[in-house]
C-alpha cells in the first residue's frame, strides 16, 4: 500500500495510507492527539512507581516517545510492550522528525534507539524505560493479568473492523490486570459495546481535537 507523510493540524506529522485515506495519527494534530488520549486519559492515571504498558500498534514510535518523556516527570519505572504487525521504516522515522516537534532532541538517539532496538527482546532505553517490540498481530496476543495500562492505537473500524471486535477486547480485557485500563481515540457505539459486553467499565470522555469524544474501559 502506497504511504506518504503528511502535516497535520499542529504542525506534527504523520504516515497516511492512501489506498485507505488513513492516517496513523490524526490529520487533526498527531501530537495533540497522542497527549490527549494517551497520556491525560491514560498515563497520568497512575502513580505506581512500577508500570507495565501494552501498546496495540507501536507505528511510528510516537507515543512510546512521549510515554518515555511523561514517565520521567511522574518517576515512573516502565515496561513498554509495543505490538506492531509492519513496522515502520528508518527513512519515515527520520522524516517525521518528532522530537523536534516535541522540543526534546535530546532524546533523539534514545528514540532512534527505539527503533533499532531489536524485535521479541526487551532493551533498556534508560535506566527507568524498558521497550519490548513484538512483531506480531493483535490477534496473537494471549497474555493474562500482566498490564496496568493499555494504549489501543490501531487503524480505525472503518479500514479494519476486525481489530475492534469482541475478541480482540476480550484479549484485552484478560492481559491487563485488576484496575488496569484502556485508552483509546475511538467513540463508537459499536466499539464501546463490544467492550461492555466482555466485562469493561467504559466511560465517554472529551476527544481530542477534531472529535467529540473517546472511551476509557476499566477492569473492575
């Protein structure tokens, strides 16, 4: 599928699939969007010193970089499992250039380093982050009661339903542990239902820009 990126409404950029008119990020603002969802609904959550984090759709390293960033400022230890099916390329890496946007080039080698580091082995990316990629789909994952926090970033429903269906949250549901939660840019009803149906407390919060909102599922 052909890729090409783009400038979206902050100023941050982002990969667009053509073939799809999707974007990896919102067209709205890929940065804005990433702290909103992910961080103040997500991250900010938690003050445990120790945090286990499951990425569905690593992409293009951004959220893991602001993960690492954030974690930082609230001392957290964090273990990152970033799940990705098609990993993006160096030369897009480079391309979107993130950590000028984020005003933070002094994480640029800490982020390429994300990139380079090497799939299915968790690496050290400093002494407080640890990053483990798995090339694999959603479909794949079978892991139980292990994560505090869940950041469910892929494709949206109307390119890839399948990933927004009750056997992928039920998956979700069983990895993350008692009080672990679920964040994610999506609102629809269809969405938010599949999620209720397996278990998940799901509440409707403010989106970011360019939506009116997204949805918060919580293990009780």
């Amino acid at each position: 599928m052909k890729r090409k990126i783009i400038t979206t409404g902050d100023g941050s950029k982002t990969i667009q699939i053509e073939d799809w008119d999707e974007q990896y990020h919102s067209k709205h603002g890929a940065v804005q969007e990433a702290y909103h969802v992910f961080i103040e609904h997500g991250l900010r959550l938690f003050n445990n010193t120790n945090i286990k984090l499951l990425e569905i759709g690593f992409g293009t390293g951004l959220n893991a970089l602001i993960t690492l960033l954030e974690s930082k400022k609230q001392q957290l230890n964090m273990e990152y499992v970033g799940v990705e099916a098609y990993p993006v390329s160096m030369e897009e890496i480079a391309e979107l250039d993130y950590c000028t946007q984020l005003n933070a080039l002094d994480h640029q080698e800490k982020f390429e380093e994300m990139h380079r580091s090497p799939w299915e082995k968790s690496t050290l990316i400093t002494k407080d982050f640890s990053l483990h990629k798995q090339q694999k789909d959603f479909k794949e994952i079978t892991d139980s009661d292990t994560y505090n926090l869940i950041y469910f970033d892929a494709f949206g429903a109307r390119v890839q339903p399948e990933l927004w269906t009750e056997e992928i949250f039920e998956k979700m549901y069983r990895a993350l542990k008692t009080n672990g939660v679920l964040v994610t840019y999506a609102a629809k009803g269809s969405v938010r239902r599949a999620m209720q149906h397996v278990g998940f407390t799901v509440e409707r919060l403010p989106g970011p820009p360019g939506k009116r909102e997204m949805l918060r599922a919580t293990k009780d």
